[in-house]
C-alpha cells in the first residue's frame, strides 16, 4: 500500500519532534525527500548547530538524498517540508529535479518572522522560475505542523527573530 501526503508528514513531523523537539525557540522543521515511493533522503534544520546559513532541513533531506542515490538530481521526486520551503530551498528542490513540493504550515500559520518581508513566496519564487513541471500542495497537515513553530499572534522577542 503506497503512503499518502498526509502519512508522509506524519513522518516529517515525528523527525523534526525526534531530532529537534517542540520548542519553537529550536526551529523544529523536517523535511523528507521520497522518490517512487521510497524515502530516500530526510533532514532537520541545523543551520545554528552547523554555523551554517544553508543547513536547513530540506539542504539536509538533498544531501542525504544525494548520498543514498549517488546523484545530484532525484528525477520526479516529491519534497515534503514542515514548512513552506524559502526560496534557496525551493531553488534546490528545481536544481535537484524534483517534481512536487508538499508543505504543511504556511505563511498564514505561524509568525512573520519565518517569512520576512524581502522572502519570495515559493509560490511566487516557482512561477518566477518558470517551472511548469513542478508542482505545490501546501496546507497539508497544516495545524499540526504549525504547532512546531511560534504562532501568527506570538509575542517573540527581537534577538529571536533570525530573518529581521
């Protein structure tokens, strides 16, 4: 039996309270890479455990997924994030020849501070790009991603807001 978007978040979900926890305060986002039904890459955000800005979960899924398949591209693969992927992410996920991108909380689910004001909209980075092939589905599992990260109306102060 082949596993539904919404099985496959359950896992992306599991991983990021796994490895992360849920405290928002940990930036607990997962993100799975699933190719012909299989998982073949997974990843946490570890951008502050790393010193690195590209560390983030769906960086980490690619690079697991390149290791497991000894290729750069996962042709026709689907991307699943916690969280609405930024551009550099989304960006990775076109280079990486993947064919659908399934997220769960959006920008209306959790603080602006996960979504400055200069951060394109994968919505809006995708048709940008021009890529036609490759599709989104956002919302899925969406209030029980969102409780990983702070709330739209959550009072979180300054020195935590990593995208001002």
């Amino acid at each position: 039996m082949s596993k539904s978007d919404e099985d496959w978040m359950r896992r992306a979900v599991e991983l990021a309270v796994e490895r992360k926890g849920r405290d928002p305060a940990n930036t607990p986002i997962a993100a799975l890479v699933v190719q012909a039904g299989t998982l073949v890459g997974e990843g946490v955000n570890r951008t502050a455990e790393r010193c690195d800005a590209t560390a983030h979960a769906e960086i980490e899924a690619f690079r697991a997924a390149g290791r497991a398949t000894g290729a750069m591209r996962i042709e026709g693969a689907t991307l699943y994030s916690t969280l609405q992927p930024c551009g550099m992410c989304t960006m990775a996920a076109i280079w990486a020849g993947v064919s659908r991108i399934v997220y769960g909380a959006g920008r209306e689910h959790v603080h602006a501070m996960y979504f400055e004001d200069r951060h394109l909209s994968t919505l809006d980075f995708v048709a940008d790009a021009y890529k036609d092939d490759l599709s989104l589905a956002g919302g899925v599992l969406a209030s029980e991603c969102a409780k990983l990260y702070f709330g739209p109306d959550d009072e979180v102060p300054e020195d935590m807001q990593a995208n001002d």
